[in-house]
C-alpha cells in the first residue's frame, strides 16, 4: 500500500514573501484564500507539494532530463534531491521530520 500524500510543508508558494502555501494531500494551497478563522481554504490545489509529491513537482515544473534512459535516471534522481534540499530550505515548518527523530 502506498504511503499517502501530506506532509507539514508550509512556504511562500503563490506569490508572498512569507510561508503562504500549505500541502493537503500532496497539493499545494494558498492559506490566504480562507475567508474565515478556521474556515476552509478556496484556491490552490493544482501544484504538487515540492516535498511529499516530488516526482510530480518536477513533472509540473516541466523539467525533462536529456541524453540516454540511464543518463535521465541519474539527473532525475540529482534533481529530486535538487528539489527536495530547495524545499526544505524554504519550509517554515519541518517537512522532514528531523526534530522528532533526532536526525541532523
């Protein structure tokens, strides 16, 4: 069973100087389209989260490695790193875990 899609990724996303875009359910939202304290969020959702949905991310950002299928496995394997270091860089929160698991 595949590991679902979510994690606590929060960053600017569309547009704004500060973590503006959440991940639900591996997609994107914009934390500033909610109308109401607590209420629900109304725009996003077509951009898959740069650290749970990576693959994708890469494949919405329209990014396509060249050369033959083991020289595009190994630059899709650096970009996913690429991606996910950039992610992380960017994250208000701890996408990765790392302060409950103790890992640096």
């Amino acid at each position: 069973m595949p590991k679902p899609l979510g994690c606590n990724y929060e960053a600017p996303t569309f547009g704004a100087r500060y973590p503006d875009g959440t991940c639900i359910e591996g997609f994107m939202w914009d934390l500033d389209s909610c109308d109401e304290p607590g209420g629900g969020l109304t725009s996003g959702g077509d951009i898959p989260c740069p650290w749970c949905n990576t693959a994708a991310h890469i494949e919405w950002m329209d990014t396509r490695p060249s050369g033959n299928a083991r020289q595009r496995r190994k630059a899709a394997r650096a970009l996913i790193a690429k991606v996910r270091t950039w992610a992380d860089e960017r994250s208000s929160f701890d996408p990765a875990g790392r302060s409950q698991h103790g890992a640096a």
